[in-house]
C-alpha cells in the first residue's frame, strides 16, 4: 500500500465523522429518526467510497496520488460548510430556526465530484487493459 493510499483512506475516513458530528451538532429536531439516518448515510456516503476507491487502487502508486488529493480537497470544501453552519447555529439565534439545504448539497457535489474521478480512473483502467491485452495477442 502507498503512503498516499493510506493517507486518502484516513483523511476520507476522519472528514466523514467530522462532517457527521458537525451536522449532529446542527440538528435541532431529533424526532424525525428515520430521515437522519437516511440524511447522515447520505453525508458520510461519498467520503466512505472515496475511502473504499483508494483502498481499490492501493498499490499503484499515481492512482494514489490523484485519490489522496480528492480526499483532500473534497473533505475541505465540505468541512468547510459545515463549520460554517455550526459556528453560525452556535451564535445566531434566527439561522437556528431556518432550515437550510447544506446538508444535503455538500454530499450531492461531493458525489458528482468523487463519481467523476472514480469514472475518470474505470475509464484509465479499462484503457491499460485493453492496450496489454494487444500487446500479448502481438507477441
């Protein structure tokens, strides 16, 4: 496994109990148990398949390196939200009783975001089996 797979997998793992926690800080209604638990499987969703996609593609070595920087950068943008959202539910009384839709656009774009890669490397992969398998069927 490549230090950069590894760390992928951490880093995707560590931001998906983050953005969890900070959106369970949020919640102001905990009556509606069935719609959080389909709202945070949402929200730690794209992260744990990010984790799951680099631990797939672990040992080469520049898969790794595209996947740790997704799992950097999207956990970023979401944690980043996020924070946001906390910090201004923990200080404005009115943004507490507004509901806002961050919690389900943060995982849409990190679903586009992650899917694409994940497309982007299939499509890699496909192609370099395609060209070995060429390669022997010449030899």
């Amino acid at each position: 496994m490549t230090r950069h797979a590894c760390a992928a997998i951490a880093l995707a793992c560590a931001a998906s109990v983050g953005e969890g926690v900070l959106t369970a800080l949020t919640i102001t209604d905990w009556s509606a148990v069935g719609a959080n638990a389909l709202l945070f499987a949402f929200l730690v969703g794209p992260l744990l398949f990010l984790a799951l996609t680099a631990w797939r593609r672990r040992a080469h070595p520049a898969r790794s390196r595209v996947l740790f920087w997704v799992a950097v950068a999207v956990p970023v943008g979401g944690m980043t939200v996020f924070g946001i959202d906390f910090y201004r539910h923990s200080t404005d009384a009115k943004f507490r009783q507004t509901p806002n839709m961050h919690g389900v656009l943060v995982p849409i774009v990190q679903w586009v975001v992650i899917l694409v890669v994940w497309l982007w490397l299939v499509v890699q992969e496909s192609h370099e089996k395609r060209a070995a398998k060429n390669r022997t069927q010449s030899a």
